[in-house]
C-alpha cells in the first residue's frame, strides 16, 4: 500500500516546528518491523498530534482504532474535521463569501483585536466562515477552512506573522524589508484560495474515509493515565518543547481568533527540561508491554543522548535516526516496551 502524502500533507495543518517532514522516514521504518498489511489491526495513539499529519497517514495506512490528542485547540479542530469524515460544502463557501449580510453567530469581529496582524478584507472573510451561523455537522469543516484561510497570512510557518505597519495597500508594496504582495494577492482573490483549499481537504476526507477515532484535547500525562491501549499498539510520544503553545506570537494569534479575542500570554510554571520528562515518563509508563512506541528529541530542552536515555528505560530500540552531529541535533527512534 501507498500512503498518499502529497495529498495528506496539503490537508494537515502547518505549524512551525512539527516533525511532518519525517514522518513519511518513520512510517517506512516502522513497516520494517510491523509489515503494513498487518497495521489494520493496530490501535494509533498520538498523544501530541500537532499537525495530524501522523494519525492520518497512519489512517490511510488502514489502521483503524485511532486516538488523536492535542493541548491545542488549532490542533483539536484539525483533527475534528479530519476525522470527521464530513466534506465542505463548496457552494456553502461560494455562498458565505457572495453574500452581502451573511447569518453569522454572535461574535465580535475579529479586525477588532487582530488588526496587528490581519487587514480588515482577511478578518471579514474568516468571520464569514469561522462564525457561520450553519448546521453544527458544517461547522468544524468551516472553521478549519477558515483558520487555514487565516494562517495563510504568514509570511512561513517559521518567521511566523509579520506586524502590519500600514493596512494601505499601497504602502505595504513599498515596504523593503518585507514583501506584502504574496499577502495583497492572497487577500485579493479569496474565491479562488478558499476554493482551492476546498479541494484539497475534501481530497483528503476521501483518502481516510471514516474512521474510530477518538479526539482528546489536553496534557498528554493527564490522558495517558486514562487510555488502556492494547497490544498490538504504536504511540507517538513527542511532548511539546514549550509549557503553552500561546508561547509564541503565531500560536497565540490563532487561539486568539478561535477564542474570539485577544489572548493573553503565558507560560508554564516547570522548567522545559521537568517539562519533557514529566510527559514522556506519564505516556511511557502507562503502556503496556510489547508497545512500540516512536519518540523524537534532542532540538529542545535537552540533547539527544539525555533523551536516549530516558527512552531506554521503558524499551529496547528497535530503529535510531539522528539528523546531525551536534548536540543540540534532533533524532528519532522506534522502541519497544519491555
């Protein structure tokens, strides 16, 4: 079987920092060791999906119990409509956008607290979408579209969005250090981007089809002592590198238009190292024996070999990747539970 990543990957959501980019690398690793046509008997427990890019390969892969969890609601709302198994409705987009007063829920209009970053003609068409006073089956569908709509504003997932000095198009194309006409184009013509998203992520509702996938959101250590998986059984065990995605301006400027005003900051009161091994400790302790479990570490709080060493004391590795030589270098390896 062939998983179709390149249709996967234009449906997952884009985050900074996420290890998207290998998990085609791990699932190929982890087929040497459980051969594919074996994983549909196989329950998937990511207990930090992020991007959901690993549940949905898994997914297409045919692995058919599935539990998808995530402290951050961007994160949820991607996996509730990914795993829902409800396409959008193109003409219901086409409508919303068309219509001159469209029926929205209450909500206070998002230019109001994220004009920073978002011109007026972006926040319209994401409250278009995000509080369309629709059928509720419609709405995950709707919102995902909406804040996919949204993040399309950042410059990269990386660099994050950029603060709005001028909201006259004019200007902002005479800005030097930044180049707005990707964001003025994008801005320009919301049809045909909403469209094309429309597609993309219809295309990949067909390719998982549905699914028995149960969606947490929340700690992974608060979640871990509540599962009782069985085997056969793989988790990802990869804890974020931060106490609280709203740690960062892009995180929090997403939570903030899903929370419908402007978020404040916070940060976590453990240190990022007692941060990390609190949660790999909760996830690994909890499994059972014969578990596989995937982990990833060694570009945060703590180097690669301090890593290892807490993965070993639950297993034996079965695959290690590094992906370079320095110490602050990140790497990956599948385990098996003692």
């Amino acid at each position: 079987m062939t998983i179709p990543y390149e249709i996967l990957r234009k449906a997952m959501l884009p985050l900074d920092g996420t290890i998207a980019d290998y998990v085609p690398s791990i699932l190929k690793a982890y087929a040497t060791i459980v051969p594919m046509e074996r994983w549909s008997r196989l329950e998937m427990i990511d207990f930090t999906s992020g991007s959901c890019l690993m549940p949905m390969a898994f997914a297409a892969a045919g692995a058919r119990k599935l539990t998808v969890n995530d402290a951050a609601p961007r994160s949820h709302l991607a996996a509730r409509f990914l795993f829902g198994a409800k396409k959008i409705d193109a003409k219901r987009v086409a409508a919303l956008l068309s219509a001159k007063r469209p029926k929205l829920l209450a909500h206070v209009p998002t230019f109001h607290f994220a004009c920073d970053y978002l011109t007026e003609p972006v926040c319209d068409v994401f409250d278009r979408l995000y509080h369309a006073d629709v059928p509720a089956a419609e709405r995950d569908g709707l919102r995902y579209l909406a804040v996919r709509w949204a993040l399309g504003f950042a410059p990269s997932m990386v660099d994050g969005f950029e603060i709005l000095y001028t909201h006259d198009p004019k200007q902002l194309r005479a800005i030097k250090d930044v180049d707005w006409k990707p964001y003025l184009a994008r801005q320009a013509k919301p049809g045909g981007v909403l469209a094309a998203h429309v597609r993309e992520l219809n295309a990949a509702i067909d390719v998982l089809g549905p699914k028995r996938a149960a969606l947490h959101i929340g700690d992974m250590k608060d979640l871990a002592k509540r599962l009782k998986p069985r085997v056969p059984c793989f988790a990802a065990v990869n804890p974020p590198t931060r106490g609280l995605d709203e740690y960062t301006i892009d995180d929090q400027l997403v939570h903030s238009l899903m929370e419908n005003r402007w978020l404040p900051l916070s940060r976590t009161s453990e240190s990022h190292r007692d941060f990390w091994v609190k949660r790999v400790d909760a996830a690994l302790r909890e499994l059972p024996a014969g578990t596989h479990y995937m982990v990833w570490g060694g570009d945060g709080s703590m180097a690669f070999e301090e890593c290892l060493k807490i993965w070993e004391i639950y297993g034996r590795s079965l695959h290690l990747k590094r992906l370079g030589s320095r110490p602050n270098s990140a790497g990956w390896g599948i385990f098996e539970i003692h």
